[in-house]
C-alpha cells in the first residue's frame, strides 16, 4: 500500500510510510481497477462543473482539512471572513450538502482525497 501511495501521491516525493498514510490507507485498500472517478461523489461532480469550481473546491479543502474553522481557513486563503461565508455559501448551494453535518463534510472530504489520489496518476475526474 505504501508503494501504492508512493506512486499516486506526489507530495510524498516516492516514499511511502504505513504509518504516514492516514485516511489514504483505507481508500489504498480497494482494487488499482476500483480506484477510479467512478469513486468521486456527486455533489463534488457538480461543484467541479460550476462557475468557479476550481476556486470553491480549494476553499473547500482548505475549509476541511481546517476542521471547519472559519479564522483558520480565512487566514490560510487570506480571505475577509464574509468573503469566505459567500464561498461556503456558494457551494452548500452547489452541491445541495450541509458543511454543518459530519456526514456531509466526509463524504466531500473523502471525495477530495480520492481526487488527489486520481490526479497521481493522470486520471481525470469526469466534469
């Protein structure tokens, strides 16, 4: 599996440790012929489709991978917080999820991590 992540995450720099890999240790666990966009979900497709989709979907991750903090993530995209409520805004009405919910906010965040682990390897998302 390490090596599996090794390849497909370039942020790794070709060295792959169990221990590092964290929630790509369970998404590495499926089949090479399963970990495909097949595996991206909906409201994450519809978000990449929207006006601005590359923009949102930054400010999503930063968003998720800050825990949901708002001064956190409005200082790592230096943004005025009300700047970043528009965004968040803008996206629970793009992808019809509630960043509030705990389900939610996986099911984007997983969906986001399989995107890093497509990009890897050349695959394109559907959009």
């Amino acid at each position: 599996m390490a090596v599996r992540a090794a390849r497909r995450l370039p942020h790794l720099k070709g060295l792959g440790d169990w221990a590092e890999l964290g929630e790509f240790a369970v998404l590495l666990q499926l089949p090479e012929y399963a970990l495909n966009a097949s595996l991206l979900p909906q409201p994450l497709r519809a978000l990449a489709e929207a006006h601005g989709g590359a923009r949102l979907r930054d400010t999503l991750r930063c968003f998720l991978d800050n825990a949901g903090s708002i001064p956190r993530t409005a200082d790592a995209l230096r943004l005025h917080r009300t700047s970043l409520y528009y965004r968040l805004r803008q996206i629970r009405e793009i992808t019809g999820l509630d960043l509030d919910n705990g389900a939610d906010r996986l099911v984007l965040h997983m969906g986001l991590r399989v995107e890093e682990l497509l990009a890897g390897t050349g695959e394109e998302a559907p959009i």
